[in-house]
C-alpha cells in the first residue's frame, strides 16, 4: 500500500484501502476542491443524478451502489462466499456481494481460489468440511498480473498470499467465512465461521474456466465485465485519447493501476491521476481527455445495466 499504491497512512500492517466507498460508517470524504470535507452521501443528496446519473439515483438513491479496494494480501486470506441480492435482503436488510478482481501484482508462486475444482452439491461440501478436506474440492489459479475473476455472489473465493490486486463489487459489508486456514489469535481463539449461513448461499455449480479471457490493447479500451451492478473497462493509453460520456447516464470511477496522466476537460479544467489513485467523474461531465504522461493503465467502472 505504501511502496507501491503511494498509500500515506501510520497504519501497520496496511493490506485494505477503500478507495470510493458508500458503506455506512465507512464514507468517502472528497478530498479537494470547492467540496472538499463533504462525503460522498451529502453529495449525492444534493447533486443526485447530476452526480451518479439519473437511473443510478432512482434506482439506489443516496446509497452510492459500489465499493472500490485496493488489497495486499501478505498471506492467504479466509475462504469466503457473498449471499446473492435476495437473500442479503431477507437476512441483513442489505445488498447482496457480486465482485471482481484485477489483479495487479502477484508473487512468483501466488495463487488464489474461485470455485471448485469438481461436481458438487450440498452434500458433497458438508462432507468434505466434515473430513477437514475443504481444500481438496476447491479451485486454485495460478495468478499474473493483469488476470481478472469476476466473482458472482455465491461462488466461493480467497485471495492468495503475495497478490496486491484491485477489487470493484457491489455496496455491500456482507460476508460469510467459510475457512480460516485453522488460524487462531494471539489467545489461541479461531476467528468466527459462518458455517450454517454459507450453506445456502454457496453456487455449487462447477464452471470449465473461472479466469476471464479479454485481449489487452496497446491503445484503447477492453471489455472486463459488464454485469447489472456494474461494468469495468480496461483503458491502456500511452498517447491522448478521448473518452465521450455523452450516452451514459452514470458516474464514472478511474482506478489507476499503472502509469500517470492528466485528465482534462472544458476549457481550462484538469486534474493528474497516477498508480495508486481512484477518482470519481460526475455523470454531467460528457467528455474527458486523457493524456498520459508515461504508459498508463486504467480500470474503468460504471453502471450500465
């Protein structure tokens, strides 16, 4: 977070940066300009579909609808699975977890799982937790930078050691631990499993490849994901381009992953962007110039359903 992403914080370890969140309790403060030291809610509020486009605002109102990471996993985090819409809704009172991962370093034995690596059911899975063979039904991936897993709610998941990657998913604090790799605290204490809740939440469907396949462009813009909660865009310039908004009723977020540039509009207005930095386009704003000041990528999210 803090050699690579340029993170400025005394926290220690730091391996989560939220990046542009809604989460209550956990709201993003705008960090410059005429509005800075309001959040993202009281924005939203007053500037409504002016900010997050108008279906945006009908649909989810002041609740800005995703949650954008940075994580630096050090070690292999938990198993976990997210309830779909439905069932977040009938047990939280919230929304349900749909995800991706662009992933942007990985070690050199970094792997991570999404899915599993055979036919299953229910059945099947408890009897596998009961024999303490969970990891043996699991699907591990080889990782390399630039990989992408997009990650429904239902299918289980971890996050390798050794792997910084960023995350784009729904608004959304809802998560059942499935696996701790028998873990305990410093009072030998295992953190809390949700064994009994996940049950019903899990897919058990087994999919032929969980890696997403796109092609990278020297100069332009790939297709990542395009889903009801959101849609991600890969931006690779390494000259200007322009980007027209003119058609999308929705805010843009650019996540720089690689690289520096400039982003202009109007006249006279700009602002720089580089590695490590996420910045939210208001839907108003039709058009932008990107201008890289050396080769740069950029994820691209919004919501297009």
């Amino acid at each position: 977070m803090k050699t690579v992403l340029g993170k400025n914080t005394k926290m220690n370890p730091c391996a989560e940066s939220w990046e542009l969140s809604g989460v209550s309790g956990n709201i993003s403060v705008v960090a410059n300009g005429f509005l800075k030291g309001n959040n993202l809610q009281e924005l939203i509020e007053i500037y409504m579909g002016d900010l997050v486009g108008d279906k945006v605002y009908e649909r989810f109102g002041i609740e800005f609808p995703v949650l954008i990471k940075f994580i630096d996993a050090r070690d292999d985090l938990s198993i976990q699975v997210h309830p779909d819409d439905k069932m977040a809704a009938e047990r939280h009172n919230a929304y349900g977890k749909t995800e991706m991962w662009y992933v942007m370093e990985a070690g050199a034995d970094s792997s991570l799982i999404v899915g599993f690596n055979q036919k299953m059911d229910r059945e099947k899975y408890v009897q596998a937790l009961r024999d303490k063979k969970l990891k043996d039904i699991m699907n591990f991936e080889k990782v390399f930078p630039g990989d992408m897993f997009f990650i429904p709610a239902g299918r289980v998941h971890a996050i390798g050691k050794d792997i910084l990657l960023a995350e784009i998913q729904q608004t959304s604090d809802v998560t059942y631990r499935i696996y701790d790799w028998d873990r305990v605290d410093a009072k030998g204490k295992p953190r809390q499993l949700h064994t009994e809740l996940a049950l019903d939440a899990i897919d058990y469907t087994l999919h032929d490849e969980y890696k997403t396949r796109y092609q990278k462009p020297e100069q332009g813009t790939a297709e990542l994901v395009k889903c009801p909660y959101f849609t991600t865009n890969l931006v690779c310039i390494d000259k200007p381009m322009e980007k027209d908004y003119q058609k999308l009723d929705s805010f843009v977020v650019y996540i720089c992953t690689s690289g520096a540039c400039d982003i202009s509009w109007g006249a006279t207005e700009s602002i720089s962007i580089r590695k490590g930095e996420t910045i939210l386009l208001p839907a108003v704003l039709d058009a932008v110039r990107l201008i890289p000041t050396e080769t740069t990528e950029i994820l691209e999210v919004f919501v297009d359903d």
